[in-house]
C-alpha cells in the first residue's frame, strides 16, 4: 500500500428529484480493512456505493479514491453490482463476463489479448468456477452468479473493492466461499466495502461496521460500533428528525 | 373545399370494381395505382398464401388463370440481375439486412425494441420536410431530415420520462403516434400541392426496393460500412455497456456516451432502411431477424453475425418476392420472410427450441419412467430380502397397479436400454449389472434425500416421500457424495430401510448387496 | 414553401365550416371526438396497466383479421368485421404471451414481433388484393385513415326521422356502451387494474378483466380503424388519456377530462385540417398532441414551484 487512504468521502449528499437520500456523509476508509456498510432498507446503502463511483449526481460534497477523484482513479476499484441488475439471459458465457473485468484496463476499441484470457482464468480458478467459463450464464444456480461477479471483480485487480450485497439469495457454500475470498483480499492488503443486510453475520464478517440510514450513525471498529444503542439509532424506524421531515415533506407535497 | 371533400367520398372496402371517380389526393389514388402497376394476378397471391399458408380456396376461383411462365420468367430475370434497377434493390436490401440485424442485435438485449417502434415512425415529418426541401426524393435531404426527426423523437421519449410521471411506454406510445400524426398531415399537404413532382413519397409507407437508386444505395453502403466499423472498433465497450451499464460506467466505460452512439446508428439504420422496408415496417426488420438470432446462440458475437446473416436474407427474400409479384409493396414482404426465420428459429432451435424443449422434455418423463419401473423392482428384490434374482412380471404388474401387457412392454423397453434382461420364458425379468446399479443410484437417492429431510430440514417422517419422488431422478452424484458426507454415510432411511452405499453400488456384484 | 401552407383566411378557416359547409363539420367533428371519447376510455385503463404499447400492437394486428374477415364473409357488416378485429386481437395477446413463456425473448421484443408480423401479413394482403382486383382497398388508408372520406350519407333513418350517418351512429353507440360498462363495472376495473395481487385475493377473476378490456379495446379500434387508420388510432388510444393523467390524479376527472380533451382536438383539428388542407384525423391527432404538450408545460411550471415527487425514492428500489 503507498499510504494514501483508499477512499474518503466529504459532506456527500445524493437526492432522487429533490428528496434526499442520503445526507451529509463525512467518512474516511482506512486501508486493508473489511467494511460492513448495514442500515435498514431503503436507507442508501447502495445509493452510497454508487454515489462513490459517480453512478449518481451528487447533490453536495465530494469523493476521493486514493487522493484523487473517482474518474482518475477508477482503475483501482473494483465493483460487485447487485445480482438482480443484469439480465441473466444476456448471450455471453462465464468466461465473456469475467473478461469485462479487464475492459477497464484496456484502451478505446482494445480487444483482450491472451494476458487477460490468463488473469481471467486464475480468477474463476479462485472461485472455483473455471469448469463453468463455457457456460451461458443463465444456466447457473444463485451462488455461481455471485461467484462469476466476484470473479469479474477480481479481474479488475483493484485496491478498493465496493460489492453491493454479494450474500443475498447465494447458497451457504457460496457465502463461505465469498467470506473466505474477502478475508484473502485483506490479507493481501485491499480494503473492500460490502454492503450487507444481515446484520447477525455482519459482526461475524467485517473489521469495521459503516452504520447507514440517510445519514452516517456510525462508523468504526465493529466492537465500537455494534452496540444496542447505535443499531436503535439506525434501525429505530423514523427516529431522526431528517427522516422525519422529509416524510412530511412528502405527504404535503402530495 | 368541404365541397370537394364530399366528391372525393371513398370507402375502405369496396366490393363492387367501381372505383371513386375523383380524387382530392392526387397520387396515391387508387385509379393511379393501378394504371401505374399493371394488375398483379395469381402468382403473386399464390406466394403468399405459401407463404403464411393462407386457405388457398379463397382465391380457388381464379387459379385457372395462372401462369407459369410469366412466374419463372420474372424469377430468372431476378437471378440474372439483367435489370439495374433490380441490382440496386438486391444490394440495398442485403446493406440494410446488415445495418438491421446489428443494430437490432442490442435492441433485443437491451429491451429497446419497442423504442426502434416508436423512432421508425418518429421520423416521417423529416421524411416529409426532407422532401419538401427540394421537392424531390433527394436521399440526403431525407436523410438528414428523418435523422433529425428521430433523434427529435428520441429526445421527447427521454424529457417525457424524466419530467411527468409517465411510464416509458407512454412516452413511446405519444411520440410515435404524435410525430406520424405531424408526418400524416405533412404527406397530404404535399400531396395536395398543385404543382411538383410529388411520386415517390407514398412508397416511403411501405417500402419499395424497385424504387432504390443509386444514391440510395450508395447512402445505404456508407451507412452499413460505418455502422460495422463502429460495432468492431468498439464491440467490447457496446457488450459491456449492453449488459452492465453501471459497472462499465464504475470501470471508467462512459455508458451513456455509448447509448447515445448506438441511438444516432439505428437512426441511421431506420433512416437509410426507409426506401427499402417503409415508415411502418423498419422495427420489424431491425427486431425480428435479430430475435431469430438470440433464440439460436448464447454468444453476443454470434448474435450479431446471425443476425446481419438473416437480415441479409430476408432483404433479398423480400425484393425477391417483391419483384416476382410486380413491385408489390417490399416491406411486408421482408418483414414475413423474418417471420417465418423467426418461427423456424422459434420451432428448431437446438437449444431454446420449442421442439428441443419438448423433445428433452420428453425423454426426461421417459428416464423417470424407466427409473420409477427399476425402483419398484428393487423393491419387489427387497422384499424377498434379495433371495432371488429373477423378479416376476407378474408380481411386478400388482405391485405398480397396471395391467401385465404394460408392464412388459415397460420392461421391454429396460431391455432396450441395457437395463434389464428377460428370463426365457418371458414371464420374469433380471437386473444387467447396469440396471442394477441404476436402481441401486435411485434408490439410494430417494432414501438419502427422506433422511436428509427428516435430519437436516426437520420434516416429519411422513411428509417426505413425496420430495424424494422427484428429487431422486435429478440428484447428481457430486450432491449425493455431500449427502452421504453430511449424513455420516447413514445405512438406514427415516423408515427403517437400508440406503444402498458407495460399496455396495460400485464395489460388488447385484447378489451380494443382500447378504450385507 | 408559400403555396404549402395556405394562407389564413378566418372566413373560410373558421366560419365557412360552421355555416355553408354545416352539415359535413357537425359529423366530421361528432366523429372525431367519438373516436376520441372511446379510445381515450379505454386508453385510460391501458395507461394505468402500462401496456399502452398492446394497444399499438393490436391497433396494427386488427388488420389481417379485418381483411381475413372479408375475404370469408364478402362483407363489410359491423359484426363481421368485429369478430375479424376481436379474434386478430386476441391472437396478438395469445402471440405475444406464447413468445415471453416459451422463449427467452423479453416481452418488448414479443409485443414488436406479434403485431408487426400480423401487419405484415395484412398489408400484404391488402396489396394483393388490391392489385388482383377483387377488393379495392387503399393500403395508405390502412396507416391514417380519413374522417372526411368516410362515407356519411344516405343517413340512417327510424321510424321516418334522420338519426345521422351510420359510421356516427356507430361509433355512438360504441362510445356509449363503454362509458355505461365502465361506469357498471369502475370498481372491478379500478382494482384489478391497481393491484392484480389484492383483487386475486379478493376473488376477481383478474384474467377475465384482461381479456375484458383487450375486447373492449379491439372493438373501440376497429369502430376507430376506418375514419382514424392503424398508427393514428394508436394516439388517439394514449394521447388523451395522457392529457388527463397530466391534469388530475384522480380516475373518474380523468376519464372527463379524456371527453373533453376528445371534443376540443376534434374541433380545433378540423379547423387546422381545412385551413392546411390536410388529413382530418391527423390534423385532430397533432392537436390533442399540442394540448398534452400545454399541460405537460403547465405542470413543469408549476413543479419548479415546491413539487417532489411522491415516486422519488421508490425509483431507488
């Protein structure tokens, strides 16, 4: 690692059609750490993550990843989206998609040459997925899924790693698989963001705990952090006032 | 005006021959037509009703007119290129088979099909004002005219369901029907105009291959050559884009740069396909070919080069056609010709065929029958305690409850796969090695799966056997090898009975597996 | 470009249709928001199904089942032409849904797929028999159709007083029939249409109102077909329903403002139409366009106000 902190966010605020989402995030991600982002439904977890990639307009504040905006950097993370948000009957094989996670890498109209063709093959290896590259992806059960993404991400061979809910609907192999996978990704000294919704298993799987609704409740260590009183905060229904207002907001301008 | 409106009284289905006798639209009225293109008889109708199988008998009256020769004079003539025109047809259906299929290839991916519905229609106000520019059918005028109207037109579906709150298909729906609506009002403007060459314009509704000239297809070829430069220069940001648009955005692919590339190419394709297919029937040929496609092939590379393949030859079907049956309009035909790719596509595909599905449909309640009979087998064998070998077919027919004559003819059908033999008599069946190890497998299965069940799941003991009825013909061995770990390679079922292990399948013969 | 647009005379454009040419305007206009009333109806329902675009689909598809129709029966009787419309409708539903079951192909490709085969396959037909001589049809009449071409006289006579033209009277008393169903029916309508899920449970037979309204629509489309065509049937099924679901949230102002959306395009579109010299039908179609624009700009102006949109974080999800 060269020292610098793998991401940093500043007063971040995103909102959908002048409604706020998310507000005021302030946040400084140390390096080789495994991240839990947790918080309620509809609390942002993932508008966060793609606030961070530039996925979404900012409504206030800015994102740095290792020093420096988010476009300039953008090859030093790498991205596991939502399962749900690709169509699975897309005509490409396991293979095909595990080598987008080079497209990053490559220049303008650059076909992936046989370097590639490599890197992705140890990834899928890791995954346990190689016997599948020929597959059409449609043909696979949940967890493979969620392998081949993990396995695309790794081909990116990034830093700073952001999943948005790689445990959800995956089959218990796959999810100790995947938790073995991130913990060797810490080892290696990448810091990777997760965002997660059981939060039983969040205390068993993560170093640090980004406690997420609207707002940061909390940030830190996950002995700090997973306490009654601070996980009321996040999950205690409309408790904050912010919340609070913007309901109002809403009816009347219904 | 009103006056004249009246006069010009016409009506959509006249079954009497007698046409209006004036007309306010001077020239698509039908007296015109038909002077222009000298009658088309029975041939022609006899292409069509082979080709969608329309009951022949509605014609069966006039058949006796046919005539052979003039339907293979013209078919020769199509095949020798001896017209020019004809040469422009056939080269420009097969630049727009290509544009078509390539671009259609990601509108079916992308879920944007109805979106090249609503833009082909979009652009008949530029079709319109392209014309009036000059009053003539100068294809770059229109060209550009209809791109600038499409593009127009794919800005309103974009401003409609970003700023109300309606849904995207009545943003399409408004946009396509209200640009026509401009288009429509134009067309019969300049089709009342006094003076002015106003022929042609009507072909673009359509189609008309025949009409293609050299500009036109000149335009076409640089559009084709542009549009496969551009999806090979940049085909891994198009797939990346296509089918994960934010993660090609999170790895620094602009997404949306790419959409608005591949918007302005099948404005193109539409805009430059117009002469050829028509206003109404552009989405057919930039859809169809390509769902032929995606029903054959689980490769997006293979999907493009298909599609262009069937768009290619559903053009020249459809000049074809439209030649053969004297300039009949191109676009219906082309558009049936795709048709009847697709429902080939639809009915043989080897893998998402709807006969491949059946057929593997098929032989799977064939494998579980074959399974089912070898089980109930086993289980007469269980009962004597595997004291004997030869199982009566007679004991068999009551134990599954069916007549003695079907259940011969179902072990007849073991003995045809290798599974079973007949003693001499016919009257009692033996286990082969291999039946025996399959009904060992699925008996196995079904017992593995009800204690797993009843262990792992917490069901009750009788509520399992149902479950295990249809899990045992699907479970595969690297699953079992995790059951029979899981279960501490159990010997016994829920229900008291011995599981069949690894040993005693793989490891021995079918005599010993009793005295264990 | 001078002799394209003729000029404004307010006499011939605005008075002369009211006066010497009266009874051509009366029926022209009594057509045109006819049309507009029933196919905004069941446009209104189609909209909030979201399945506008099946409305595209079996405005084209009717076609062949009209010409088919014809072909079979010899005649050009309501009914007939009806059953033609009704059974090419339900085969579009019936295609559309065999392709998104049996195939991977996703719904927007099956919808395109369905009715522009069928189109096809009608045009086609068309064109053959146009040019073989045993039916006159006009293959553009198909796309746009022609209120001012539709036949108005003889009037159709009871009991020795002159109701009005028959194609008029028809439409009528379709327009008529749909506002008394929709009015018996508003509840069943309303749920299923909302929440599928809730009326299942409540015992609606959800599929029976599915295909209730595909009927309801094939019929308004071919009563629609011969004075407004294929593509401009297709606007007038969304744009007034689009208007009124522009102006008012709620279901029963919005099925009155469907009419009155339907009366103004049909008045201020035949204006347009004499004064251009153009098709009627489409002239009615790009006015009740503008007015969808007008109140599409009255909602933005007043939104820059303080409006949120209470659909924001649903669209996160």
């Amino acid at each position: 690692m060269d020292g610098e902190t793998p991401l940093e966010v500043h007063d971040l605020s995103v909102a959908y059609h002048k409604k706020p989402v998310l507000y005021g995030i302030d946040l400084a991600v140390p390096a080789g750490k495994l991240i839990g982002i947790v918080g309620p439904n509809g609390a942002g977890k993932s508008t966060f993550i793609k606030a961070v990639m530039g996925l979404l307009p900012l409504s206030s504040g800015w994102v740095k990843v290792y020093g420096k905006s988010y476009r300039e950097n953008c090859r030093r993370v790498g991205y596991v989206p939502q399962r749900e948000s690709v169509d699975w009957d897309f005509p490409v094989n396991v293979m095909d998609v595990v080598l987008m996670g080079r497209y990053g890498r490559l220049r303008l109209g650059q076909r992936p040459g046989a370097k590639d063709r490599e890197v992705a093959r140890e990834c899928l290896e890791k995954v346990h997925m190689l016997p599948y590259a020929k597959r059409q992806i449609g043909n696979l059960s949940g967890g493979q899924q969620q392998r081949v993404f993990l396995a695309r991400a790794l081909a990116q061979e990034s830093d700073l790693y952001l999943m948005d809910e790689p445990f959800v609907g995956v089959d218990a192999a796959t999810e100790s698989a995947i938790v073995t996978l991130l913990r060797e990704l810490k080892e290696r000294g990448k810091t990777v963001l997760v965002v997660h919704h059981d939060l039983s298993s969040a205390k068993e799987y993560f170093d640090m705990l980004m406690l997420l609704n609207m707002r940061l409740v909390a940030f830190g260590p996950t002995a700090e952090v997973f306490t009654p009183e601070k996980l009321q905060t996040t999950y205690g229904g409309r408790l904050t006032i912010l919340s609070e207002v913007v309901q109002t907001i809403g009816t009347v301008e219904k | 005006m009103s006056g004249l409106l009246r006069s010009g009284k016409r009506e959509f289905f006249d079954a009497s021959h007698a046409h209006p006798k004036s007309r306010t639209r001077g020239v698509n009225s039908t007296a015109a037509r038909t002077s222009a293109f000298a009658p088309v008889r029975i041939p022609t109708l006899l292409i069509f009703a082979a080709l969608v199988l329309l009951p022949q008998a509605l014609y069966a009256a006039r058949i006796s007119e046919l005539t052979d020769t003039s339907l293979t004079e013209r078919a020769v003539r199509f095949f020798t290129f001896q017209d020019p025109s004809l040469r422009f047809a056939l080269l420009g259906s097969v630049l727009l088979g290509i544009c078509c299929g390539l671009m259609g290839s990601f509108l079916v991916v992308r879920k944007l099909a109805l979106m090249s519905d609503a833009l082909s229609h979009a652009v008949l106000p530029g079709v319109a004002l392209g014309f009036l520019w000059n009053m003539s059918k100068d294809p770059v005028a229109i060209f550009i005219g209809a791109t600038i109207a499409g593009l127009l037109g794919a800005g309103l579906v974009q401003a409609i369901r970003s700023t109300t709150k309606h849904k995207e298909d009545a943003a399409l729906g408004f946009v396509l029907a209200s640009f026509f609506a401009v288009g429509a009002c134009l067309v019969t403007m300049i089709q009342n105009l006094p003076d002015g060459n106003k022929s042609g314009l009507d072909k673009f509704m359509f189609g008309q291959a025949a009409a293609l000239g050299r500009a036109d297809v000149i335009l076409l070829g640089i559009v084709a050559v542009v549009t496969v430069v551009i999806v090979l220069l940049f085909y891994k940001e198009f797939l990346v884009t296509s089918f994960d648009a934010a993660f090609a955005s999170s790895g620094g692919i602009p997404a949306q740069i790419f959409h608005y590339v591949l918007m302005v190419l099948l404005a193109f394709a539409i805009v430059s396909s117009l002469q050829a297919v028509g206003v109404v029937l552009v989405a057919a040929m930039l859809v169809i070919p390509a769902a032929a496609a995606y029903l054959l092939t689980d490769r997006f590379g293979w999907m493009l080069i298909l599609a262009a393949a069937f768009g290619v030859a559903t053009g020249a079907m459809g000049s074809f056609l439209s030649f053969v049956g004297r300039n009949l309009p191109t676009g219906p035909l082309m558009v049936l010709a795709a048709t009847a790719v697709f429902i080939a596509a639809l009915l043989f595909g080897p893998r998402h065929g709807v006969l491949a599905k059946w057929w593997r449909q098929r032989s799977q309640s064939a494998r579980i029958g074959r399974e089912n009979m070898l089980k109930a087998m086993y289980h007469l064998l269980e009962g004597e305690n595997f004291r004997g070998e030869t199982i009566p077919i007679r004991e068999l027919a009551e134990a599954r409850r069916e007549p003695i004559e079907d259940v011969t003819k179902s072990v007849a059908k073991l003995r045809a796969h290798g599974l079973v033999s007949f003693s001499s008599d016919h009257k009692a069946a033996v286990f082969t090695p291999d039946g025996w190890k399959r009904a060992c497998e699925i008996v196995r299965n079904h017992r593995l799966w009800e204690l797993y069940l009843t262990h792992a799941a917490n069901y009750a003991v009788d509520h399992v056997h149902e479950d295990a009825e249809k899990i045992e013909h699907i479970l595969g061995e690297d699953t079992v090898r995790q059951l029979e770990k899981r279960l501490n390679y159990a010997h016994q079922d829920p229900h008291g009975k011995l599981i069949p292990g690894h040993q005693d399948i793989y490891g021995k013969g079918p005599v010993r597996q009793g005295a264990r | 470009m001078g002799e394209l647009i003729p000029a404004f005379d307010f006499h011939r454009v605005i008075v002369e249709p009211w006066t010497e040419g009266f009874s051509l305007t009366i029926w022209i206009v009594l057509m045109g928001a006819l049309v507009g009333t029933a196919c905004g109806l069941v446009g209104n329902y189609l909209l909030l199904r979201r399945m506008a675009l099946v409305g595209d689909a079996i405005s084209h598809s009717i076609l062949p089942g009209l010409v088919v129709a014809f072909m079979i029966f010899r005649t050009v009787n309501t009914p007939v032409m009806f059953i033609g419309a009704l059974g090419a409708g339900l085969l579009t539903v019936a295609i559309i849904e065999f392709i998104q079951k049996q195939t991977r192909v996703k719904v927007d490709a099956a919808i395109c797929i369905a009715f522009t085969s069928l189109f096809a396959f009608g045009v086609t037909l068309v064109s053959a028999a146009e040019a073989a001589g045993p039916v006159h049809v006009d293959a553009e009449c198909v796309l746009y159709g022609e209120i001012a071409l539709v036949p108005f006289d003889p009037p159709f006579v009871l009991g020795g007083i002159e109701l009005g033209p028959p194609p008029v009277l028809r439409m009528a008393i379709v327009t008529l029939l749909l506002a008394v169903a929709i009015l018996a029916f508003y509840k069943e309508l309303l749920i299923t249409s909302f929440d599928p899920g809730l009326s299942r449970s409540m015992g609606l037979r959800t599929t029976f109102w599915h295909y209730g309204l595909m009927i309801a629509l094939s019929l308004v489309v071919v009563s629609a077909f011969e004075s407004v065509g294929a593509i401009l049937a297709v606007a007038m099924l969304i744009v007034p329903a689009m208007f009124a679901a522009q102006i008012s949230s709620r279901l029963p102002m919005r099925l009155l403002w469907t009419g009155i959306h339907a009366v103004v395009s049909a008045v201020t579109g035949y204006h347009l139409s004499v004064w251009l010299q153009c098709s009627a039908a489409a002239a009615m179609v790009v006015c009740g366009a503008a007015l969808f624009v007008l109140a599409w700009g009255f909602t933005a102006l007043g939104k820059r106000r303080a409006h949120v949109e209470s659909t924001a974080l649903q669209r996160e999800a």
